[in-house]
C-alpha cells in the first residue's frame, strides 16, 4: 500500500518507516521540521514537511501522496522537561491529538483513505481499581488528577475519533530502546525514585515491537482498540531497578509518598495506583508477536550496549 505516516521522523516513526517498507510498502512520511526531512528520505520514504494543526496543508499533503492508508504518529514530546502538571507538559502534544488528529481524519475522508491507524497510550488511563492489569474493554480512569485531565481527554478524542472512522487507535504501553529516552538521564543520576511501596504497575514496550504492531495494524481488516504492550505489566519496585541495573547505574533512591507529592502534587496517584495494560487482544486478532517479550530482556538487549558509567564509578 501507500501509507502517509504523519510523524515519520519520530521515536516510534523512525522505527515504524523501514519495518513498512520492508513489508512491502511505500511510505510518505511527515516532520515538521526541514531539517528532519533528510532523515526519512534516508529511511527510504518520501518525506513532507508538514504543520499538522495547519488543516488546508495537511488537506493538500494528504490528496497528493494518494495514500491507501493514514497513520497518526505525531507528538511534541521530544525534549519536554518535567512538570508538576502533565497537561503544561503535554499541552502541544494535546493539540496534536485533538485538532492535528481533526485535521488528518478530514483529509482522508477527502481523499477516500479507509485505512486508518493512530497512536494512544495505555499506562496511567485504566480505572484506579480491581485487578492489577486492564483490558481494553475495562473503563478508563473517571476521574484523572486535574492537572491530567486535558491530557486524558485528548488521548480519549484519539481513541474514539479514529474508532468512529472505521480505524485503529494503538494504547502503547511506555516506549524504551533510544538512546534519548527520558527516563535515562534521570534514573543514571538516581533522580527517579521508587515512590513508597513503589506498587504503581506500568506497561512497556519496546520501540521496534510497537513499530511491528503498527504495521500488523494496518494490514488488519477492522477497527477497534489495542493495548500495544509486552507480556509483562511490572510494579514500579520491580522494573525501575532493572532499568538502574541494565544502564550500569546505582539502584535508585526511595522516596515516601508525602515527599513525592511535594513534588507531584495531585498527579502522583496516577504512579502509586496505576494498573498495567494486558496485550491478549492484539496477539490473538493482530497476530503480533515481541521480539521483546518482557522488559526483563529489553532493558539489558536496549540499554547494555549503550555504554554508560554510573556517577560512583567516576566519582562523582
């Protein structure tokens, strides 16, 4: 097929336009910036230079690259600092996923695409109740911290917009396996604490394995939602020592709850009471499978070869 991938020069992008073509694809793939485009061409796709929330552009983007298919990858979370309000930090991100998401919808009706694929998220959004991991039929969070709200209402406009068009919204579960993920810095420094009891579950999945169940996505006949994660949901307790171990980094601090809420503020419920998201569905329907299974192989095969020393080994 054709297929349009609006954030081509992305995280997940980047793996997602080699893994298309190698399926026998041919990719147009967006960035909004000129200096990105030369490394989607080097991927192999044809690269645009595109402004997402600008509706006649993507209009005009959409009708020329005559896609069969319409895959939603854009964020602007590259280089977002912390916040104590997840909606500052994602606030762009958030108009990405409401009026990009308007716009990319209207250009393929347009252009007649049928075939739709989107990025969602899984951690944090399950009801704050019952079992440890979540379905994609169990409900959503009814009541997010309100420093989180506008950023579950956007991933919501995603999940129900692409579904009403006939397409798939994919909750990834937490990307890992770039050298430039976020959590690394942190957690090397040992500024990423577990957080009491440390029971919050959080879902991972590697960065090639979310660009795998991509592609199985948009060769699947049907629309519905799925829960793009490994087989492993992991208490914060269990896996931020791992993630510390495999960077050669010391184990990480613990912090009480009281303290990290200091910082937090209300949003710290959302990492002491998270569930985990089950991949059941999109194994069985997508035919997906891992080439990481759990983060208890990802972290070492992702983050060992890295070649990072710990502040003990250097004195610092």
């Amino acid at each position: 097929m054709r297929v349009f991938v609006a954030g081509a020069s992305g995280a997940i992008g980047t793996r997602l336009v080699p893994q298309l073509i190698e399926a026998g694809h041919e990719v147009t793939g967006t960035c909004r910036s000129p200096g990105h485009a030369e490394r989607i061409r080097a991927l192999g796709a044809e690269a645009v230079v595109l402004d997402l929330l600008d509706p006649a552009a993507v209009g005009q983007a959409v009708l020329a690259a005559r896609p069969a298919a319409v895959i939603h990858q854009a964020t602007a979370l590259a280089g977002a600092g912390f916040s104590r309000s997840l909606d500052k930090g994602f606030a762009p991100t958030n108009r990405l996923r409401t009026e990009g998401t308007d716009a990319l919808l209207a250009a393929a009706r347009a252009a007649g695409v049928r075939r739709l694929v989107a990025q969602s998220f899984a951690n944090y959004r399950y009801a704050r109740e019952g079992g440890p991991v979540k379905a994609e039929t169990d409900r959503l969070d009814p009541a997010p911290p309100a420093s989180a709200r506008r950023t579950n209402e956007a991933m919501a406009h995603v999940d129900e917009a692409f579904t009403a068009a006939g397409g798939i919204a994919l909750r990834y579960g937490g990307f890992y396996g770039d050298a430039s993920d976020g959590l690394l810095g942190p957690v090397r420094k040992r500024q990423f604490p577990v957080i009491g009891a440390g029971a919050g579950i959080t879902s991972f999945v590697h960065l090639d394995d979310a660009a795998a169940a991509t592609v199985a996505a948009l060769e699947h006949d049907g629309s519905g939602i799925y829960n793009i994660t490994d087989d492993e949901p992991a208490a914060m307790r269990d896996w931020l020592p791992a993630m510390a171990s495999a960077l050669g980094a010391r184990p990480p601090r613990h912090f009480p709850e009281w303290v990290a809420r200091l910082v937090m503020g209300d949003a710290l419920s959302m990492m002491t009471q998270s569930r985990g998201a089950s991949n059941a569905k999109a194994k069985s329907e997508l035919g997906w499978t891992l080439r990481y299974p759990t983060w208890r192989e990802g972290f070492p095969a992702a983050y060992g070869k890295l070649g990072f020393v710990t502040a003990g080994a250097t004195g610092a």
